[in-house]
C-alpha cells in the first residue's frame, strides 16, 4: 500500500516539476515579446523625432535667423578704453 502511495506521490510530483518549467519558460516567452515590444516603439519614436528634425533642416536650409539680444538692467560700456 505505501509503494503505491509513493509511486502515486513521485508521479505527481514529477508532473508539478515539469508543469513549473513550462509555466516559467511561457512567462519568460512573453517577457521577451513585451521588452521587443517595447523596443521596437522606442526605435519607431527615435525614428519619427529625426525624420521630423531632417525636415526641418531641410526646409530651413539656407535661412538666416537673427536673435535679439536679452536687455540688462546694469548697462556697461564696452567701448570704453583708457588712455
């Protein structure tokens, strides 16, 4: 009776071994689908961002922008020299 028990007992045990192992390597699977996933909407951002600045350039190619100076409040003069 107990050998029965215990074949009983190792058998389930072997089957909630393998079960585990299946259950990790599933997880780990799609684990790796969603950090690829992930990846690939991240390359795709990167991807859109530059072709949005290469347009950009393009379109600007050759304009000149003047920017103004910031106003101060303690004017110096800096052509001043001592003779």
């Amino acid at each position: 009776m107990t050998l029965i028990a215990s074949i009983q007992g190792t058998f389930k045990m072997m089957l909630m071994i393998i079960g585990g192992f299946v259950l990790l390597r599933f997880l780990g699977q799609l684990l790796i689908v969603k950090r690829n996933l992930a990846e690939q909407k991240r390359q795709q951002d990167f991807q859109k961002e530059l072709q949005k600045q290469q347009s950009f350039y393009k379109k600007n190619s050759g304009k000149v922008n003047i920017l103004g100076k910031k106003q101060t409040t303690n004017f110096q003069d800096v052509d001043y020299e001592e003779v």
